[in-house]
C-alpha cells in the first residue's frame, strides 16, 4: 500500500513529506495541501506546503551537489539509473495505487506508466552513455579562407539545476522523461509534481533515494502554486526549466529570464478520415485515440475531419463502439473514469452546451455525476463552434464533416496547436504528402496519435510548444468581436442616456454631432492566426476612423493576452492603454485585486467617465459564500469603497463574467440570480451606466438605469442589435 512498508519514510501522520538534502522531511510552514480523489471528491492523501525559505535551501543544495555530480563518470551515473529503474518496476503497485486515487487513472494502465516509466529510465542511461560518450574534432580549413592551423574539440556540458514541472496526467512518467536524461548528462533536479499526482511523484521519487544518489542532487517540493509557483520558475538557481501543462506555461515563460525552456502546452490533434480509408481502423483508432484515459492526454485525437461521402458510416461504427465503452471507477478498470477535477468537468461541460447551442448532432445523450462523464460523439460540428477549437481533455469527440482535403488540412493548420496528427488512408502517396502539409510536430498514417514508443522524438512545431513563445488560450470567434467594436460606439452613447428620448447619431463625417469619446470593448483570448489578424486589422480600422481612446479587453490572461501583444507590437493605430478584467492567482489568494483596474477619462464640458474593471469571479463567489448573509468581505467592501468615492458623471463597470440572468431552472441559475440581484443593487445605488461582460446566454438586457452589455453572439443568422428602455432597438 502507499506510504507503507518502503514508502513508510516519507509519511509523516497523514502528511507526505517533501525531499531535500538526501532526506524526508516536514515543512516549517506546519501548513499542507490537500488531494481530491477525483471519484470520491474527497481528501485522499496531504502534502507539504513547503516555504520560500526551504525553495532556496533546495536550490543551493542543488547547486553544490551538481557540481560534484558533472564530474562523476558516465558509467557511474548510469549505473545508478539502472538500479532507481529497477526498484521503480519492482515496486509499481504502491505507485500505481496512488495513480489510481489521485488522478483516477484505470488501474491497469497505472501499473502500465510505472513500469514504462522504469523502461525509460534505463534506455535513458544506456543512450547517454552513448551520446554523452562521444564529441567532435574540427579543423579550421573546412571553412573557406582558413588554413590548416587551428583544432577544435566539442563535447557536451551540463546545464547546472533543471526545475521539471510534469503535468497531472503522467505524473510519473513524465517526470522521469525530465529527470534521467538530466542526470545521466550531468544536472541536478528539482521537481515540483503537480498537486494532484504528488503522491504518486513522492513514491517515484524514492525509488532515486533508494537507489543511493547523491544527497542534494534530487529533490522534490509540493506546495501551493500561489505561494512557491512564481518564486521556483523565477529562482535565480535555476538554469533550465523543463514543463509540460497548460495555460501556466506561457506565464512561466515570461518570467523565467534568460534561460532555456523546454515546454509542451497541449494538443488539438486532427484526425482527417479520406474516402478510401478502412472505416473499421478508423472507428477503433479513434476510440483508442479519443477516449482511453477519458481524453485527458494531450495526444489524444482531439477532432475528427472526415470526407462528407463516408461521414455518416464512420459515424455509425464509431457510435458501435463507443457504446461498448464500459464507464465507472477506476479500481475497476473501467474505460471511462472520472476526470481530474470538478473544474475540468465544468470547463468540459461548457463546451458540450456551446454545440447544442449551436446545433452540433449529440450521438450520445448527455451526461454527467460528478466528475465522471460518459463519452460523447458530436456530429455536425462547425468552425464556429468551440469544440471545434478548444482541448476538451475529456471524454467528448467533434466530428467535423469535409468536402476536400484542402479544408481538413486547412482547419488543421488554422489551429494554434501543433503537436500530432493523424491520416487515415490507402493511398500513401496521399498520406504523405497531407503529412507533409500538416503543420502538427508528428503525423501518424493509419493510426491514432500517441507519444511513444518513449525514445521518439516528441515536439510540436508551433507557438503552443516553442520553447520562448507558449501559447494556450481560449478561441472565439473574430466575427462575433469585431461587431461589438462598433456598436459599443453606440451602445456607449444609448446607455449615458437612459430615460432620454433616443435618436440615432452618426459621425462628423455626416455633418452631425459627434460622440464624446469611442473606446473599443473586445473579448481576448486566443484565436487561430487568421481570425486574430483579421481581427486586428477591423480593430486598427475602428480606431484609426472613430480616434478611439483606449480597449477594454475582458479576458482572464492580462498581459498575457496574445491579442493584445500582437496588437501594440504590429498595429501602430492600436498602441492605446489597455485595460484587462484579470486577477492573478496570488493575488486571490491574498484577498486582493478585486478591483483590476480603475480609469478616470474626462469628456468634453467638463465631464468624466469611470471605466473599473473587476473580477467578477473572485467577487461572485465571495457573494456565494457569504455576504448574500450579511457577513462582511473585504474584497465586495474594496468594490463598494471604490465606487463610493467615484465622483465621475458616468460610471463603466467592466467584468469577464456576465452578470444577466438565463433562467431560474436549476440551482445554478438561482445562484445566478441571487449573485445578479446583489450587484444589481449595488450598480442601482451607486449610479452605474453599463456593466460590460464576455457573453451569455443573452447578449444585452436592461434594468431600470443600468445597461448589461455582453459579447455579442454569432452574427451569420441575424444582425446583432442592442435593446434599451424597452422600446429602442437598433440594429447592426
């Protein structure tokens, strides 16, 4: 069992200890952080919380040892390897059961990624004996001008400290992927596992302790993201960070300095299915590629471009099988387990309504208990929808039907990911050259994505996996943005005067009465290269025209915001302050930041107006979790004092999560209500004009005084429009 017999060491009560210095110890901190099981959504296991003061110590006890570990011999490194190889596969069941409890992994293939986690730890010793055994003699007469007069001789050198971020996924085998070759080439480690997986790290990891490294060389800090997350990548000790994950990535890169990165951000791995492919290795591929572990593996075929002629059989031998798949706990091996956390499911369950929303056809009806949510088919997929874009990393599947195979490569390379494909076809000369065309990093024929066998190369070639520009973000579509620039113009206007007659007034350039002041109002996040440029362009367009004076972009990605990177760097007319509705995740767990951004602008006459961004999120759930009850909070208490000592004729409350209510069927959209009551009353009282969102089920709405104002829907069907004081409507 975990944390016994072996493992016993490195339990302390019901807290895992973390690895430093050669030893198992406890955090100063006296706080630890807890795992979910992601089937029971209860604790199951606690680890330390380490400190900053014991981040450093580890950091320079990695320093010192490393210097002692590059001068010992490549056999004797090897040798070492071996035996922490050896003592991993002889005790995989303790490993696997924490697989098992921590990230819901089938029990099978938990012994499964130990076992091959040992595998690659000794073909990672043999190999870089091999390669780190060899160098290279030049002579200065290869280059031209040169005389034979001068030798060169090349060998390889270690980096120093690597900090190795594995992701919750493979917590295990991921890790040593970063660890071995790190060793064997001379470098120490620092490991800081994912929280959910840290267990199963901890257990791995003592399989090195035992295997009798150094001390210092190897060590292993848990703790909150929040507290150790910025100081471990930022560390002035380490020398190279190696990370697999998500959207975290592309902070840490920002911020890690001048130092190699090696990062891998995710996948949204393309199947495209030709006319003349074997349906039936098609429909098992994708079961294998699109559901096995739930879909949470960065190469799993994440979306199905198949040939309109052959959709509706493919369609039906896959909707064969997927029925077959069995669906439960992960002790009972089941195809289907629950996913990491409560959050995944949600995220996954947002993208399921936007396609039945949006009409996508549900092969399985849909469903869900707690974490656990049964596979999902969806046919008719179109580009429009979210799906279509975005990593689901569940057990859900679009089918996108094509009428060449110029439009699944275009869709294919339109995605900002670019980690593996698949084709499926009988022509190879076909194969090949849609391989050859496909900008992914690997392109499997006649079989699914997967990474492996382990010694394989394994990178993508775009921005998602670039070492210095890591970029995962959400994708909407440019359409829907770029109609909210220009009505904003108008929407502005409308609201800063309700209750007045309304009339429609157009620009100077029509010889009428201009507006006071045009700011353009945009949904951040990430697009495929050509709607984002399609995109700036209309916005450059907007401000250019109409002089506009700053964007509010509601986005959870702050300066990170691709769009808004690329627009101050190659829009000249778009180089205006910008304002993000963005809280970091420290300062939320200080209590700060409610308010992200407050800006007084002054207006013709004398008059001003207040743009204040806020954090919608961290402030709903403070309603949620109390002040609906007369408890007092600080950060709804930052919000009030904020527009209590507003003094501007109008007032702009901007946010990213809506506010306007959908329904009052279920329980959430009662909390919905009760958290838009509550703000509603506060904008009432404290004289609000607009409140400006990301969008809803509803586009705008108005109460009383106050304008709500979403991002606009798809436009294809029926021009967007704005409705205020119940009887003024103005169209696109």
């Amino acid at each position: 069992m975990a944390g016994t017999g072996l493992f016993a060491e490195i339990l302390d009560g019901e807290v895992y200890k973390y690895y430093s210095c050669g030893e198992w110890t406890k955090s100063s901190s006296g706080k630890s952080v807890s795992i979910i099981n992601p089937t029971t959504r209860k604790t199951q296991y606690k680890v330390q919380a380490c400190s900053q003061e014991e981040v450093n110590k580890v950091m320079d006890s990695a320093k010192s040892a490393q210097k002692s570990w590059a001068k010992t011999p490549l056999w004797k490194r090897a040798e070492l390897l071996h035996k922490a190889a050896a003592i991993l596969i002889e005790h995989r069941d303790p490993i696997a059961e924490c697989l098992v409890k921590e990230i819901a992994k089938p029990a099978k293939d938990a012994v499964t990624e130990v076992v091959r986690s040992g595998d690659l730890v000794s073909y990672c010793a043999e190999e870089g004996v091999r390669i780190l055994g060899e160098g290279k003699f030049l002579v200065s007469d290869s280059f031209p001008g040169n005389e034979r007069t001068k030798y060169c001789l090349t060998s390889k050198v270690p980096l120093g400290v690597i900090l190795a971020i594995p992701p919750f996924n493979y917590p295990v085998n991921l890790a040593v992927s970063k660890i071995a070759p790190a060793l064997i080439a001379g470098n120490s480690i620092v490991l800081k596992p994912p929280t959910q997986g840290a267990v199963s790290a901890l257990h791995m990891v003592h399989c090195f302790h035992l295997a009798g490294f150094p001390k210092g060389l190897i060590s292993c800090v848990t703790g909150k993201g929040s507290e150790i997350g910025d100081f471990l990548t930022m560390h002035p000790g380490v020398n190279c960070i190696s990370f697999t994950g998500g959207d975290t990535g592309i902070a840490i890169s920002k911020k890690a300095g001048m130092i190699p990165l090696q990062m891998e951000l995710g996948g949204k791995d393309a199947c495209i299915v030709l006319e003349d492919a074997d349906l039936d290795l098609v429909a098992s591929n994708i079961i294998k590629g699109g559901f096995s572990y739930s879909g949470q593996r960065c190469t799993a075929v994440k979306v199905v471009l198949v040939m309109e002629t052959v959709a509706d059989k493919l369609v039906e031998k896959v909707k064969a099988r997927v029925a077959k798949l069995s669906v439960g706990a992960p002790e009972d091996n089941s195809d289907i387990t629950p996913v990491v956390s409560e959050s995944s499911a949600n995220f996954i369950e947002g993208l399921v309504l936007d396609a039945k929303k949006k009409g996508a056809t549900f092969c399985q009806v849909y469903r869900r208990e707690g974490n656990l949510i049964w596979p999902l088919l969806l046919d008719n997929v179109r580009p429009d929808m979210r799906i279509a874009w975005e990593e689901p990393f569940g057990p859900v599947l679009p089918v996108i039907r094509i009428n060449s195979i110029e439009e699944g490569i275009h869709h294919c390379n339109s995605s900002n990911f670019g980690l593996q494909g698949c084709v499926f076809t009988k022509d190879v000369n076909k194969a090949i050259l849609i391989s050859d065309a496909m900008e992914t990093g690997t392109v499997q024929i006649n079989s699914a994505p997967a990474r492996g066998p382990d010694h394989f190369p394994f990178q993508g070639i775009k921005d998602t996996h670039k070492c210095f520009q890591v970029i995962q973000m959400e994708k909407t579509s440019w359409a829907c943005t770029v109609i909210i620039q220009v009505c904003l113009c108008f929407a502005f206007y409308i609201a800063l005067n309700l209750g007045q007659p309304q009339k429609l007034v157009k620009t100077n350039a029509s010889g009428h009465e201009p507006f006071d002041l045009y700011f353009i109002s945009v949904r951040g996040g990430f697009r495929p290269h050509f709607q984002q440029f399609h995109l700036l362009k209309q916005m450059e367009k907007v401000a250019r025209i109409y002089k506009a004076s700053f964007v509010v972009s509601s986005s959870e990605l702050g300066e990170d915001d691709p769009l808004m990177q690329n627009a101050t760097q190659h829009f000249p007319s778009l180089r205006i302050p910008w304002y993000n509705t963005y809280t970091t995740a420290a300062s939320k767990s200080e209590g700060q930041e409610a308010v992200c951004f407050e800006k007084k602008i002054k207006i013709s006459n004398g008059k001003t107006l207040d743009v204040i961004g806020v954090d919608t999120q961290l402030l709903q759930d403070s309603v949620l979790r109390g002040s609906l009850s007369g408890n007092r909070n600080n950060k709804l208490h930052l919000l009030i004092r904020t527009l209590e000592a507003n003094s501007s004729n109008w007032r702009i409350v901007v946010g990213y999560q809506p506010l306007i209510i959908c329904g009052e069927n279920n329980k959430e959209q009662m909390k919905k209500k009760q958290v838009f009551e509550y703000f509603h009353r506060m904008f009432l009282k404290f004289a609000v004009n607009v409140y400006l969102s990301g969008q809803d089920c509803t586009n705008h709405g108005n109460d009383g005084s106050v304008a709500y104002i979403g991002n606009p829907g798809l436009v294809e069907k029926e021009p967007y429009s704005i409705f205020l004081n119940g009887n003024s409507h103005y169209s696109r």
